[in-house]
C-alpha cells in the first residue's frame, strides 16, 4: 500500500481532518460532554468577549463559528499550492509551505474550542494555535538571512512549539516566567521584517531597537517599559533576529502584500479592544460580534502574508 502522507495529499488531508473535527466537536458539543462545568453559572451573561454564554451546542456561538474563516483561508491556500509549479520557496508545496498552510486552519480549532467550551484546555488550545502562528514568520525571515538548513528551521519550530505547549499548560499566561511568546513574537516579526528589507553589520543591532516602535503601536512605551523592566525583562529577545541573521538576504520582497496584510491586523486588533462587556459598543446579543470581525479580519491578514512572502525574487 502506498504511503498517503505524502506531500501531495497536504490538502486532501487537512481536508479531512478538518471535516472530522468539525463533525466530531459538534456532536461533542451537542451532547455538552465538553462544555466547562464551571461556565455554567455564566450561562446567559457576557463573555469576556462581549457575546452572550449560552446553554446551546456551542458557548459562544457566533465567536465559534466566524473561526471558520481561517479553516477556509488555509484549505485554500493548500489546495492553491497543490496546483501550482514552484517559483520560490513559499510556493509549491514544501515542508515550509505546507506547515503555513496547516497552521492557518488550524488557527480555527484551536480558536472554536475555548469559545466553544470556554473551559481552561480550549483556552490552551487557542494560545497554541496562535504561537503555532505567529511562530512561524520570523523564524523564516531568520532562516533567509541564516545558514540554516529547512530541516534546522523545523527543528528549532517544533522545539519552540512543544516548550510552549507545555509550559503553557503548567503554568498558564506567562508561562511561569512573565513571558508572552505571542506579543513578543509579533515584535520579532516586525523586527525580522524590518532586516531582510535593511540587512547590514550595523543594522543587525539598531533592529533591536524596531522591538519598541512595535510596542508603541500596542500602547506600551518605552518609560513604561523600563519604569517596570522586571515586567518587561523579555525586550531581550527584540536583539534575537540581529543575532541570528548573520548573512544578507539573497532576494527581496514586495511589500504591498505585507502592509495590507498588517493594516488588516491592526484593523481587526482595535475592533478587538471593543468586543469586552465594558464596551460602549457591546451588544451580547447582536448577530455581528466584534470578537467574530476579529477572527474574520485575522484570517484575511493570514492570506495576504502568505502573498507578501511569494512575492520574493532572488536578486
């Protein structure tokens, strides 16, 4: 019998996979054998996401569902790279593509099983998928400016990813030690970004200082910041991509795809600031959910990343 897990079944895989657990969590949900016992009490109040707890199939039920944007997004940026030939290493279908690629979808399970639930281990679950994310893009800005092989930048993935897992899971937000990987991660996005595009001896260390205009974006200073430097020990890390990118990038990138990409994220990130019960604009019961626009917006950004980063062209 020939092996199925096979690079050109990525899509009908993931495709299946997805269909089972939808299937799988739904009639989960529908019998309330995931449901968090300790939710009960909340039934009929505001979430923390503004929309009304309900005693339904699902917590939250607009905020489960609008997850399946990323499902969308991400089958079909798996189904796009089956059907295409190769032109640079985020086409085709490769081990880096593919794990772009199932990561997106994936951003959708992880997300529907703690609005879902809202128990503990879904919010475990939706933190894993969104450092599964966000991992994944300043990892591979480092591989391009790195003499490192894919099978390292894999390595080095994974390694984050379990480490996560599990102290996230002992320790919760914070991971026992103050640390943020996703916040931090976006810096080191913009950071890593920010050098492909600038590569030099020099800018291997002024990039750091990138980490803070990112920060100020989020509505943290740098007074703030080391006002309250035991708080903020991590900005250590905003040195990681200058440190590890030891040669210039060989190709350049359109960056049209990118911006868009961030005015898509930063676009849903001040709706999500709105969808809290305390929110003027809050409405637990409307049918458009601030949380939902979040997950729509956010998967849109996904898609048009994926574009920033196939936009690149050896010199």
């Amino acid at each position: 019998m020939n092996n199925i897990f096979v690079k050109e079944n990525a899509f009908n895989i993931t495709l299946i996979a997805s269909i089972a657990f939808l299937v799988i969590f739904s009639l989960l949900s529908y019998f309330q054998l995931i449901q968090s016992i300790d939710a009960i009490g909340l039934i009929g109040e505001a979430s923390r996401w503004c929309e009304r707890v309900s005693g339904g199939i699902f917590r939250e039920p607009i905020n489960t569902l609008t997850n399946l944007g990323f499902m969308f997004v991400g089958l079909y940026i798996l189904f796009k790279l089956t059907n295409e030939t190769s032109f640079n290493e985020f086409s085709g279908l490769n081990k880096i593509t593919i794990l772009y690629g199932v990561t997106v979808v994936y951003l959708g399970p992880g997300s529907m099983m703690m609005h879902g639930t809202n128990s503990e281990w879904g919010g475990w679950a939706d933190n894993l998928s969104m450092v599964m994310y966000i991992t994944i893009p300043w990892l591979y800005n480092c591989y391009k400016m790195s003499n490192w092989s894919v099978n390292t930048l894999m390595k080095i993935y994974f390694f984050i990813i379990l480490v996560y897992a599990i102290m996230r899971g002992l320790f919760g937000d914070g991971m026992g030690i103050g640390l943020n990987l996703f916040g931090v991660s976006i810096g080191l996005w913009v950071i890593s970004e920010f050098l492909y595009k600038f590569w030099s001896p020099h800018m291997r260390f002024i990039s750091g200082f990138v980490g803070f205009l990112v920060l100020m974006l989020f509505g943290t200073f740098p007074m703030e910041v080391f006002e309250n430097i035991n708080d903020y020990w991590w900005i250590v890390f905003f040195w990681l991509p200058g440190l590890l990118a030891n040669k210039s990038p060989e190709g350049y990138r359109t960056y049209r795809w990118y911006f868009a990409g961030m005015i898509a994220y930063m676009s849903a990130f001040a709706i999500w600031l709105t969808g809290v019960p305390d929110s003027e604009t809050c409405n637990p019961d409307g049918l458009f959910q601030a949380h939902g626009i979040w997950h729509l917006l956010t998967a849109l950004s996904t898609i048009l990343f994926f574009y920033h980063y196939r936009s690149e062209k050896l010199f």
